[in-house]
C-alpha cells in the first residue's frame, strides 16, 4: 500500500521536478564550459614565466579555493546589485558555480600540461612552431588526455553542487523539491524522488566517462 502511494505521489510530482532536473543539466553544462575556459586561461597564467602573471593566478586561485561556493553564490546575487551589477538567480548560478569550480579546472589543466613531456616541446620548436601553436596543436590536445579523469570527476561533482544554487531561489531540480514539499509535506517521497533523478543523471555520466577514459588510455598504449 506504501509503494501504492508513493507511485502516486511521484506520478503528480515528476513533471515538476523534470523541469528542475533541465534546469539543473543546464546550470550544469554551461557552468562546466565557463569553468573549463576560465581554468585554462589560470593554468596557463600560473605556467607563465612572468612572475607578477603567475603570482597573481596563484593568489586568485588559493582565495577562490578558500571560499565556500554557497558564499560565493550569495556574493554574486545579493551583493552585486548594490554595485550596479544586476543577474538573474540563472544567470548567478552558472556565474557563481563557474567562478568556484575555475581552479580546480585550473589544476586539472596544469597538471596535464605539466605531464606532457619535454620533448615534445623541443621536437614543436625544431619543426619552426611558434609557441601559441606549439600549445594548441601538441600541448593540450595531449595534456587533455592527461588530464581526462580529473576533469571528468569534476563534471560529475558539479552536476552534484548544482544544488546549491537552489540557495538563491534559482528552480533548478532541489529548489522545485524544496517547494513541493513545503506544500504537501510529502518529504520522503519528493526527496526520494530527487536523489533517484540525481543517481539518474549522474551514474550514466560516470559510465560515458568511463569508457571515455579507456578509449584514451588503449589509444595511448597503441
């Protein structure tokens, strides 16, 4: 009788949080790119041989990495506007998440580059490459290889934090859970339902990476 029950608490509930769950994939999705571009460009600040350049990435790096996401998250939307800068929960989530997970997008690009060994360095500057294509055609396609797993791992955990950006009443998947059961008090049931369609994004996602990660691994043994 209590499955009974459940199913059909979860029949009227699921279309809701399936347009919180699409919203979570894209907070998810276009906070990951933003998050990738912004680590890249620190990555390669921190490699630069400009000492002010790499200091400074260093420094920005460590103070963004000493901040929980949530106060981040608080930051961009509540303080912001007193500035004159005004975003919508949306666009301060995808903002928000970006800006926190940047460095450690920053270490997966620096250590896969840093693992790329010297030689193919020296082999792109006999061929006459210069520098910025020495980078984009030999360095980070193989530092990308490298740095795969980490980089994968952090995609996962991101599409996990999305959450947060529930905090600022942005109606991703955990915000429309949150008002489902403010007004039905059917908490066991509704976050039962959450964490079913979080295992549902996240397990297949583990799986393609995966497998992903093996394809790279037994090209790289070939």
């Amino acid at each position: 009788m209590a499955l009974h029950q459940f199913l059909l608490d979860a029949w009227d509930f699921l279309p809701l949080l399936l347009q919180g769950a699409i919203v979570t994939i894209e907070i998810t999705v276009l906070s990951f790119m933003l998050s990738s571009l912004l680590g890249l460009g620190l990555a390669l600040l921190r490699l630069s041989p400009v000492r002010p350049l790499s200091a400074g990435a260093t420094t920005l790096v460590n103070i963004i990495r000493g901040l929980p996401i949530i106060v981040q998250l608080f930051y961009i939307y509540f303080v912001l506007p007193d500035l004159g800068i005004h975003l919508t929960a949306f666009q301060a989530g995808v903002i928000g998440m970006a800006i926190a997970y940047s460095p450690y997008q920053a270490e997966n690009f620096r250590s896969g580059i840093e693992a790329v060994e010297r030689g193919q360095h020296e082999a792109a500057e006999a061929l006459g490459m210069r520098s910025a294509l020495t980078l984009r055609r030999v360095i980070l396609p193989q530092a990308f290889r490298i740095a795969l797993p980490p980089y994968g791992n952090t995609l996962v955990m991101m599409l996990k934090d999305s959450s947060l950006v529930s905090t600022i009443s942005t109606a991703e998947m955990t915000r429309q859970g949150q008002l489902i059961a403010s007004s039905t008090f059917q908490n066991m049931t509704v976050y039962t339902l959450v964490a079913l369609l979080y295992l549902l994004m996240s397990l297949p996602l583990i799986y393609m990476l995966r497998r992903l990660e093996l394809r790279f691994d037994t090209r790289k043994r070939a």
